[in-house]
C-alpha cells in the first residue's frame, strides 16, 4: 500500500575534488566534534554500519580492511557487485563513517568511527527500476542488514514512497536490536516534500547544518527530523580519481549521525539500540530556544563526545525512546518515557500527514545549542530511490 504520493526525488550534484596534502585540515566537523579527544575513548571499533546506497568501493585507500562482504541488489546491468560503487555515493557514505586516513600515506579524509565496520549493501540505481519497485527493495536491504548483525544501519537516500512493506522492514530491524538512521533530503528551498524512509516510523531522521551550526538552505525540514548533524563541505574518501571529495547534503549528515552511534554503542556493548539512541537523545544540543525541538534540527545536533564523556542514564532497555515508535493502535495506551512530539499537539505520525504544507519561513528556526563547544552529528536518507544527492561537490 503506498502511503504517499508517487514520484522521485534526484537533487543534482558532483563532487569536488580535495587536495590530499591538507585533508584532515579541511574536513572541519572532526575539530568541532573534537574527534581525536573522543578517539582516545572509542573508535567506533567492534560495531558493523551498515551502509544501503549504491555500492562501496573496498579498494579505496581510506576504506581498506573496512569493509565486509555485503550484499548486491542491483541487476546484472550493473556491473560488479556491493564492492563495486556504480555512483561514488555509497564510498563517500562509507568514508564519512570509518575512513581511516591511510590515502597518500596518511594524507587522507577520516570517518568519525575509523575502528567501524561497513556491511555494504547495494541497491539498484533510479533508472533500473520504478520508485515504487524501489521501496520495496530498500526494505529487502534493511532485512538483509538486521539479519546480517548491522547495529547501525545508514540510509543516505530517500523518495515518497512509504509502503507497507518499509515500515514493517524498519520494524523488523529496531526488534532485532538496530538503529535505522536516513537522511531527510536536499529539497528544504523547493518543495519540501516528505521522504521515506526518514519519515518512516521508527527511523531516525537526519537534518543537516553548516559550519554556522544553522540548518544549511537545502535542508529539509517538518516532524520527520529528529536529529541534525553537519553536512556542509564536508571532505572524505570517496569514487574520485584522487579518492576523495568535498560534498554537501542530508547524506552527509546521516553518515555522521550513523557514525557517532558507533562511538557510543563500541563503549558501551552492553547497551540496546533504545539506549543508545535516548543517550543520543539525551546529550544533544538542543535548540537554544528553549523548545524541546523544532521542525530544522530535530531534537538537536548530536554530540557524541557529551555521550562518551557523560552518558547519564541509558534508560530501559526495551522501550524506544521517539514517539512514533511502536506504530499505535487507535485502542493503545501511550507509551511511559517517551521523547515528547514536537508541541504541535497531534503525534508525530499525524503531523507528517500534512508536512509538506507546512514552511518555518525557509531560513530555518535551527538553533543548535553547542554546550562546552562541541558539536555533534547525525543523519541519513533512503531515495524513492534515488541517491539524496549533495547540493555541490567536487573530486578533489
């Protein structure tokens, strides 16, 4: 059953290149978040991400001995299998989350979680298959991941199909014990059209802001974000003739957020998916006026190096702490420590009905709160399915 409006969602954009001999320099959301200081207490090591995109490219300098063996939904028209990125987006997915820096001998971009593993997962490209035939593929990835031991599981794409067979797919993963994050899209200056799976129930939906900690243009924004994390200019290993680019885009954002994931849950093993998400939760800079979220960042951007430090109570470890999770029944009985929905009165389910009505003015209410000076990220995106494309970008 389709529950929204057919169609699909292709934001343009290439890659920049980057010039390897300054790398780590450029890629500024590493100093913000103060990676190097939460390195000393984890790297993200003994949690498998896995990444649903367009392939990973296990050859990459940056990525070696990162990335298992995945699985290819893609078809025989496409040549190769998951090792085998046919668009360069899935690699700088991956690159974002565990580049270990080795490119140019040590020269290169590094992933927030550099101790991580990638479970590549490829889907087939837009032009192989119909939107909707694309949804249910997306939820076959989401299965084979739950299944295949991902505890974190990155969607940088995204379309307006949200079907049956999604939602039970994303369901299927929070009870075997994953986190599903996805970016909300790059169309937050046009249409702002709701994109699934971000708005799906259950899915964690990544928001992206710039260097100003601001919601970046082309961000979208409604109930469907839960989160933010950078992703503007962001440099990290990808397809590229040099094996690196600068990118912008939700995509971005939602690698980062997968990756700050990874950080807690490798500190803490011992914890749920629940728990680390409600620390997630917890440690995020809020917005700064007061509210509890607002429709630009969510709940707040996420500071994973707050987490690592001072994590509070992880909370129950069988109740999922967004709102829209599980799907109620109309005879259901709210669900105790619960995050609170956006003061919009109705749930967040219902507020996504009308989402793509609703406008915050375009420049955004994103106040990202950044505490003792860190920042914090997170994001992702599933297409209809088409890559969420950053806005620009460049092979450097």
């Amino acid at each position: 059953m389709a529950l929204a409006a057919a169609g699909l969602l292709l934001v343009g954009g290439t890659a920049t290149q980057a010039h390897a001999e300054s790398t780590r320099s450029q890629q500024w959301h590493l100093d913000a978040m103060r990676a190097e200081k939460m390195w000393r207490t984890s790297t993200g090591e003994g949690i498998v991400v896995a990444v649903i995109d367009t392939g990973v490219d296990s050859n990459n300098p940056d990525l070696r001995g990162r990335v298992l063996d995945g699985k290819d939904f893609a078809p025989a028209s496409r040549p190769g299998d998951e090792h085998t990125d046919y668009d360069g987006h899935g690699t700088a997915m991956a690159g974002l989350i565990a580049g270990t820096g080795a490119y140019g001998g040590g020269k290169g971009a590094f992933g927030l979680a550099p101790g991580a593993k990638i479970l590549p997962v490829r889907l087939p490209g837009p032009d192989d298959i119909s939107p909707f035939a694309a949804s249910a593929f997306c939820a076959k990835a989401i299965r084979y991941a739950a299944d295949s031991g991902a505890q974190v599981i990155n969607i940088s794409r995204g379309g307006f199909y949200n079907t049956s067979e999604l939602i039970e797919a994303v369901e299927y993963a929070i009870r075997k014990g994953a986190l599903v994050f996805a970016a909300v899209g790059n169309n937050g200056d046009k249409d702002n059209r709701v994109m699934y799976p971000a708005g799906t129930p259950g899915v964690v939906g990544v928001a992206a802001v710039g260097k100003n900690l601001r919601r970046t243009s082309f961000s979208q924004y409604g109930p469907q974000v839960d989160m933010a994390a950078p992703g503007e200019d962001m440099v990290h290993a990808c397809g590229g003739k040099t094996g690196l680019c600068k990118t912008s885009g939700t995509s971005d954002a939602t690698a980062i957020a997968s990756a700050s994931a990874a950080l807690i849950w490798s500190k803490h093993p011992e914890w749920t998916n629940n728990q680390v998400l409600r620390v997630m939760l917890n440690t995020i800079g809020a917005p700064t006026d007061g509210s509890k979220r607002n429709d630009s960042i969510g709940y707040g951007i996420v500071r994973p190096r707050i987490a690592l430090q001072d994590p509070g109570d992880p909370g129950p470890p069988d109740v999922y702490p967004l709102p829209d999770f599980p799907v109620a029944s109309p005879s259901a009985s709210p669900r105790p420590t619960e995050v609170p929905n956006s003061g919009s009165g109705g749930s967040r389910s219902e507020a996504l009905a009308d989402a793509s009505a609703k406008s915050d003015g375009g420049n955004g209410l994103l106040w990202a709160a950044l505490g003792a000076g860190a920042v914090l990220l997170l994001g992702g995106t599933v297409a209809a399915f088409a890559v969420a494309r950053r806005r620009r970008g460049s092979v450097l």
